[in-house]
C-alpha cells in the first residue's frame, strides 16, 4: 500500500503540466460584463453657506496644489466652510489629505462643488472620506468610464446615497471607507 501511495503521488512532469494546463484552462478567471445600473436622481441641489468661513483656511487651501488655480478658488470656500464644522482632529487630518495631492483633479471645479454641497447634507463623520473619495473616482475616471459606462455624475449619486443610507446608523460612519 504505501508503495502505490507513493506512485500515485509522484507523476512526470509532462503529466502534471498537462494536469497543471486542464485546471487552468477550466478554472481560468474569466471578465463579466458589467450589469447594467440605473441611477435616478441626481445629487441634491443648493451650495453651501460660504458666506461666513474661515479666510486663513480658505488661504492655507488655496496654496495647495489641488487648488492652486484660479477657478478653484470657490472650492477652497466651500471646503473650508465643510471643513468648519468637523473636529479638531478630523479638519486637521482632511487637510493634511488635501496637502498631498499634487494638481487639480481632470474635472470641472463646478462638479467638486456640487459634490460638496452634497456631502454637506450628511453627518460629519462622512465628510472626510466623501472627499477624499472624490479626488480618487475623479482621477480614475476616464479608465473606469470604460467599465462601467456611466458618466462620473451619475456615480457620485450612487456613491451618495450609499453614504447617506451608512450614516443613518450611530456606528456605520466607520464603514464609510469600505464604499
């Protein structure tokens, strides 16, 4: 018995790369087309009250190379007046973020403020990473267009009302970044 074991177990090499080649080809990973998705609505209207924000961190943002052109001025404003009403600790965090980014993103500045606006209607643990989420979809967008066939709008909303269906929950605002 423990020799046929032993014979079973061991193969030539031609018989296992013909073994190795069947499983493959048989288990190789295979592309699935994306499903089709609907999203209705749109992100909701308004602009956020930047009437009265702080002018030092509305400056210190605009020193940062993600905003550091002209038309991005009217973000800085509104990221500082969301940026306002965080923590301490979590504005610091979120601008740190902010200061590591190296140039705008490919979008319309109007776009980010839109988003903005948007992220403004949720809970403040939110804020942090529908921004920071922001910046990422934005600079994947064009390679990920491709995939899912949606305009970069369209999935902001989704992603929105993911975060707004999280932050209903005490707990969930950890979950936040597993969107």
């Amino acid at each position: 018995m423990g020799t046929e074991a032993k014979s079973q177990m061991t193969t030539d090499p031609k018989t296992l790369a013909r073994k190795l080649e069947l499983w493959y080809a048989t288990n190789q990973p295979r592309p699935s087309p994306a499903l089709p998705v609907e999203v209705e609505g749109g992100l909701p209207e308004g602009q956020l009250d930047s009437s009265r924000v702080d002018k030092q961190m509305t400056q210190k943002l605009q020193e940062f190379r993600v905003f550091s052109r002209p038309e991005w001025e009217p973000v800085c404003r509104d990221m500082s007046a969301l940026a306002s009403r965080l923590s301490d600790p979590a504005r610091q965090r979120l601008i740190e973020s902010l200061g590591v980014i190296s140039a705008p993103p490919p979008v319309s500045p109007e776009l980010l403020r839109k988003w903005l606006a948007a992220v403004g209607s949720l809970l403040p643990g939110a804020y942090s990473a529908a921004v920071m989420e922001f910046f990422q979809l934005a600079w994947m967008w064009e390679q990920l267009r491709q995939v899912t066939g949606l305009e970069l709008e369209q999935v902001l909303v989704l992603l929105f009302k993911g975060l707004r269906a999280l932050g209903e929950g005490p707990r969930s605002a950890a979950m936040m970044h597993f969107l």
